[in-house]
C-alpha cells in the first residue's frame, strides 16, 4: 500500500513538471498560475502544485535540476572520454553537446530549450537557473578546463564571453526546438548535426581577437 501511494505520488509530480514545463516555455514563467499547472496535469486539487514543490520558486529549480541531472550524466561520460591534453574545441564540445543529446534522447516535442530562454527574461528566474547549474561539479570542470586553454584571455574578456556564449547556446536550442515542434525547416537535421554547428560557433567565440582600450588590445 505504501508503495503505491510513493508510485502514485511520484507520477503525479512528473505529470506536474511535464505540464509546467510546457505551459512555462510556452508563455512565461509569471503568465502561469499553479492552477493553471494543476489543471493542465489533469489534477482537480489546485493545491497540488504547492504540496509537492512549494513556491513556484521551488518548481523552476525542480524543473532545472530535472533536466540537469541528465544533462550532467552526458556531460560526463564525455569529460571522462576526452583525450590527453583536449583543446578548446574538445571542452567546447562537452559543454554544448550534452544539453541537445538530452533533447534528442527527449523525443519530440520537448519544451526544456524554451523554457530555459524564458528563465533568461527574468533576473531572479535567470538567477536561479544560473545557481542550479553552477553547482554541478562536472560543468565546473568542463568550465576549468577551457579556462585553462585561454590563459592569455583578460578576466573581462572571459566573463563577457561567457555571457555571449551562453546566451548563443540557450537561444540556438530553443529556436531550433520551436522549429522542430512546429514541423518547420532546420538548417541541420538532427539535434547532434546542430549542436557540431553550435561548437564551431562557440569556439569562433572564444578564440575571436580581443580588441578595444579597455582589454588591452589595439585601440
């Protein structure tokens, strides 16, 4: 008996997430009300939402950190199969890739790419996703590592690059997310295809010229 109502209850929570996840990439995180969430998981309690997560606070992080956990299992089967001494475009790699495995092994439609673009539009949503994410160990050592590979990069440069890049990645996922979802075109056809376009893109980031007075490049 007990077990059923732990199976029971931890159904109910992923049809809330699934449902919550979709509603919050499809209108914004603030535009959807836990009812809105219960009702779209097919739950008459409209408490159901704060019983299992608590604030909506709660939710988004449960949200991230669902997707997160997949994403840092992919992250670091490749960190673990990296070669000796890997170069900006292998650590590139074990940054980008894993979020868009995790979205083909999702099938299709999926909502994780566009939910996160709508975290970005809000400081304490961006904030939170952003605190969730650097708490993963195997990010901090993808993160290291290119830093290691960059030593000549002004600390300025590096934040700004980093900001430029994940802005770059969450963006490129959702619009192509969107697109696959509504049946449109893709330049690439897969999600791996896309995400080899996405590094070559990244790298050109970070191994792009540092100009302007204020970094110590030409004026």
């Amino acid at each position: 008996m007990a077990r059923a109502r732990t199976d029971r209850s931890g159904a109910t929570r992923e049809r809330i997430l699934d449902a919550a996840e979709r509603l919050f990439a499809e209108h914004g995180v603030h535009a959807i009300s836990n009812r809105a969430v219960a009702e779209a998981a097919g739950q008459g309690n409209n408490a159901v939402v704060s019983y299992h997560f608590g604030t909506k606070a709660d939710l988004v992080r449960a949200l991230v950190r669902r997707r997160t956990v997949e994403i840092d299992r992919l992250r670091a089967a490749r960190v673990a199969a990296l070669p000796p001494g890997p170069g900006v475009r292998e650590w590139v790699d074990c940054l980008v890739r894993p979020t868009a495995d995790h979205l083909g092994e999702l099938g299709s439609p999926t909502w994780y790419a566009r939910f996160a673009a709508q975290l970005l539009t809000d400081p304490a949503s961006r904030d939170l996703m952003v605190a969730e994410s650097l708490g993963s160990p195997v990010l901090t050592t993808a993160l290291e590592g290119l830093n290691s590979c960059l030593p000549a990069l002004p600390v300025e440069v590096r934040l700004e690059r980093t900001d430029i890049c994940r802005l770059l990645m969450i963006h490129f996922f959702a619009d192509r997310e969107r697109a696959v979802a509504e049946g449109a075109p893709t330049a690439r056809a897969t999600w791996s295809e896309a995400a080899t376009g996405l590094v070559d893109a990244v790298v050109g980031v970070w191994l792009s010229p540092v100009t302007g007075p204020d970094v110590g490049g030409a004026p």
